[in-house]
C-alpha cells in the first residue's frame, strides 16, 4: 500500500514539474476583481452604483465613497463604468493616505485595463506615492523614529518604469531606484541603474546627477576595495569622464577630489607592484618595466622621483651584467659590483597610504 501512495505522489510532483517548466518564461494574465460577500454594491446595475458612489463622494462620505467604488469593481468588473470606479477607489484610498494600498489599486488599474482611465495622471499618482514612501520615517514600535522606507519604495519606483518607460518622470524614477540601492550600501545595483538614466534617458535633468552619482558609487566601491586595481581604474576613468563633460557642475569640485584620491591609490599599487618584483631579486627586469611604466602613468607622484632613481641603479645593474657577460670587467670589479647592487635593492621602500 505505502509502494502505491508513493507512486501516485511521485507521479503528481513530476505532472506538477512539467507543467511549471512548461510556463518557464510565461507571466500569467492578471486576474480582475470578483464579487466578494464583503463588497456588496447598493445598487442594482454598475451604471446607477458609479452615480452612487459619486454622490457619497461628493458629500464628503469619503469611507463609505471608496467602499462603494470597491464594491462596484468587484462586482462589475468588466463593465464601462469599471476602470473609473477603480480610479476613484484608488484616489480616495491616497487621499485617506493608505498610501501602500492606494498604489496597489493603481497598480491593478493599470494590469487590468487598457482604456477608461488617465494613464499618465496614475504614474504620477504612484509616482507620487512612491516617494512619500521612500522618505517618510517609519515609527519603531510605534514610538522610536525609524528609518526611511527605501526597502519598501524599491519596488514600487521598478514598477513605475516598468508601467511608463517613455513617461516624463520616468528617468526621475529611474534616478531613485538608484539613489536607492546607494542608501542602502548596495553601491554596483546603484551603478547600474544611474547607468540606465544615462543611456535610456540621456536628455533628462536626471541623466547629469546621474553620472555623478554613478562617479561617486565607483568611488566608494574603490575605496572598500583598496587592492582591487581594476575598481579604481573603473572610477577614474568614469570621474575623468564626467569632468571632461560637465566642467562646471556644482558637484565637479567633489568629483575632482574623488578623482585625485583614486588616483593616489592608483600610483600605490603600481609603486607597490614594482617594489615588490623588485624586492624578490628574481625579476630585476619586471621589477624595471614596473618601475618604468608606474613613472609614465604617475609622473607627479610621491614616489615617482624613489622610482626615477632605482630604474637608474637597475639600468647601471644591466649594464653591468651585459660587460660581465662580454668579459669586459675584472673579477675584482664584479664583486664591488655586486655587493652595491645588493645594498641598493634594499633601500627600495613603499610609501604608505
């Protein structure tokens, strides 16, 4: 018996895998509103319900307005009067400022209906909504303040792009998605989506306080990550570029300072590279291409002069090795040679950061 009740549920879970894998990729049609025992209209047709609740609204009856808007949608779901009854459920539900519940309902006006509605005046509804959101400070039990709600305005700003991407506030959505992800420390999310203001919205206001956004978050990201030389050399090539296009915005004096503290951490750990190859003694030829390439790229470094005077010594070194081998010095000179060379290499040393 228990071999049969295994069969027959194993069977089950592999029909119940197939048919998933089989909607892989398929996003399922959004399923309008139903008539509910807790939302029953007064009237008898969806035309004289929609005149009802306008006249409750009208007198002020706010509650009792959202309530007869609600019950109108569920019960006449697909009726003319459907996509403005659930326009005005949402707005009273705003206007009452149940504001989660509020963009849910625009939400669903915008999933269900293609027609009957202002579309544009609802994104800058959710819009809206969104950033009362993202900077009201949420009590801690009610007493304690707490912090923004940016974990729950993420979403709803994703959403909006995704309702509007040729809307006029789009960009700016797109611009707090990003600031967003920066609040909360998630520095490359934030990368990203300043990234996308910039390519899909390179003409908006938001597209310039983007890129130096987007700057600083590179900055920050090389910062936590000191050895890392490739993200230093993301943020500094992002940081020259923005300066190079927007000389004069307000933020280009921060943007400049971030740069030249990039920069520095740069020239470290080339200088670092070189001393190191050179300190090891087994690649004095890899210890001179560093020390040559760190004096090309940093040329007014700290350490550039050190580094000049140590390709020197290291060039003398070769020199001498390349007669050595051609039999032109003496054995006495080889020694001498050699033991300069030695005291040389260690007085290479590394300035700290």
């Amino acid at each position: 018996m228990r071999t049969i009740l295994y069969c027959l549920t194993l069977a089950v879970a592999l029909t119940a895998c197939s048919a998933s894998a089989a909607d892989t990729g398929k996003v399922a049609p959004p399923e309008k509103k139903r008539p509910s025992l807790f939302a029953q209209p007064k009237k008898q047709t969806s035309a004289e319900q929609f005149a009802y609740a306008n006249s409750l609204r009208d007198a002020g009856k706010i509650r009792e307005a959202a309530r007869q808007y609600s019950a109108l949608t569920h019960k006449w779901a697909d009726t003319a009067e459907a996509p403005a009854a659930q326009m005005e459920y949402a707005r009273l539900l705003e206007k009452l400022r149940d504001y989660s519940e509020a963009f849910d309902e625009y939400e669903y006006l915008v999933q269900n209906y293609s027609s009957g509605f202002p579309f544009s005046e609802v994104l800058e509804s959710e819009f809206r909504i969104a950033n009362v959101i993202m900077t009201t400070r949420h009590r801690f039990l009610g007493i304690l303040p707490g912090s923004p709600g940016f974990e729950t305005a993420l979403p709803l700003f994703e959403k909006i792009v995704l309702n509007g991407p040729r809307w006029s506030g789009t960009s700016q959505a797109q611009f707090n998605i990003g600031w967003i992800h920066e609040q909360l420390g998630a520095y490359d999310l934030a990368v990203t989506a300043y990234e996308l203001v910039q390519q899909n919205y390179p003409r908006s206001a938001s597209a310039t306080n983007a890129a130096f956004q987007q700057g600083y978050c590179l900055y920050l990201i090389a910062r936590d990550r000191p050895h890392e030389e490739r993200s230093s050399q993301m943020a500094r090539t992002h940081l020259q570029k923005i300066l190079r296009m927007y000389p004069d915005h307000e933020s280009a004096g921060v943007a400049a300072t971030y740069l030249a503290e990039v920069i520095h951490r740069l020239a470290n750990i080339a200088y670092d590279r070189a001393v190191f190859y050179d300190k090891t003694g087994l690649h004095p030829k890899a210890a001179l291409l560093a020390y040559t390439d760190f004096v090309n790229k940093f040329p007014d470094s700290a350490q550039a002069e050190a580094a000049r005077k140590r390709i020197d010594q290291l060039d003398a070194g070769a020199n001498r090795k390349n007669a050595e081998a051609s039999g032109d010095v003496s054995p006495t000179t080889k020694v001498e040679a050699k033991s300069r060379s030695g005291s040389e290499a260690t007085g290479v040393g590394t300035e700290e950061e």
